[in-house]
C-alpha cells in the first residue's frame, strides 16, 4: 500500500512496515514502482505483517488473502 503523506495515513501506516508514505507524485510513483519490482520479497513482508497484526498462524490462509488483495 502506498498512500498520500497526510496525518490521518501517518496514523495507521509505519512507513516500510505496513506500507509505503509518499511525500509527493514522484515518490509514490517509485514507491508503487518497487513494490511491483519486489513482488515476492513484499509478499512475504506483507504476510509477516498481517500474522503480528491478527495473529494469523496459517500460512496457507494468509497467501489466499494476499492473493484475493492483489
């Protein structure tokens, strides 16, 4: 996820944790640009994330939900 640098985003987004905080149009431009270029590396990111988020142990259920998202 890749969202606009306001307080509201800044709230729930940890920059390179949860997701990307783009100052302005070229950034969120690279930013989207490397998260398709890393595909695989922020699958496994994103799924790490959501298991210390919502206690998700199935690794199987946590790729269905990655792959219904993207």
């Amino acid at each position: 996820m890749v969202v606009s640098d306001i307080p509201e985003f800044r709230e729930q987004i940890k920059d390179g944790e949860n997701g990307y905080i783009a100052k302005d149009n070229d950034e969120m431009y690279n930013k989207i640009v490397n998260l398709i270029e890393n595909k695989n590396h922020n699958k496994e990111k994103f799924i790490e994330n959501l298991k210390m988020d919502k206690k998700i142990e199935n690794k199987d259920e946590l790729y269905k939900l990655y792959d219904i998202i993207e």
